[in-house]
C-alpha cells in the first residue's frame, strides 16, 4: 500500500469515526437527557433535574470534537471514556446487552480516531 493509498484509508476511518461518534453521542445524549425526566415530573424542569444522567454523553460529544482536531488525543480520552463507561454501566457485575453494545461503540469510536492516526503518520 503506498502512501496515498493509507491516507485515503485514515480519512474512512475518521469519517466513520466522526459520523458514528457525533451521531450516536447526540442520540444517546437525547435519550439520557429524556428518559429518566418523568420522574421529576416531565417537561423541561424534569429534562434540567434529570441532566445529569446526560453528562457522560456530552463529555463524548466534546471528546469528539477534540478527536476531530487531535485524533491521537481525542482517541486516547474516548478510549479512557470507554473504560469508565465499563465500570459506570457495571458490565462486569450485572452484564447486559445493551449496555456492553454502547460501550463497544464508544470503544470503537476511540480505536478508529487512533487508527486513522497511526496511518497518516
């Protein structure tokens, strides 16, 4: 593969990295900032009182933004996020599916940016 070649595959990943990253964080951002506000009586008031249930996929939001300037050390804090998220969403005690599916995404996520890295140096 010559140098053209592993610059173009970098840019799939990215681009797969960026879309999947910016895409899925917001959906489960909205999900997280949702689903738990009926419990504080709906409505905007229970989006605000539930948001802090939302913190960890806007920290993936903004993690994405830093992968898109600085791959390495946007990947690197992902993959970091990922290991919390493990130990947040207790995979290893209680494990489900769902839950283990996020965080794969999320791990994934944090390899491309890496990948994509490691093949345009």
């Amino acid at each position: 593969m010559n140098h053209d070649d592993g610059y173009i595959v970098a840019n799939i990943f990215r681009s797969v990295a960026l879309f999947t990253g910016f895409v899925f964080g917001i959906l489960v951002f909205l999900f997280a900032l949702v689903s738990g506000s009926e419990a504080y009586g709906g409505g905007l008031m229970g989006m605000i009182k539930n948001s802090p249930n939302a913190l960890p996929w806007a920290l993936l939001l903004l993690l994405v933004g830093v992968a898109w300037k600085w791959e390495f050390l946007g990947g690197s804090l992902i993959l970091a996020l990922a290991a919390y998220l493990f130990y947040l969403l207790k995979i290893f005690t209680l494990f489900s599916l769902a839950p283990f599916v996020i965080v794969l995404i999320v791990l994934f996520d944090g390899l491309f940016f890496i990948i994509s890295w490691a093949l345009k140096r």
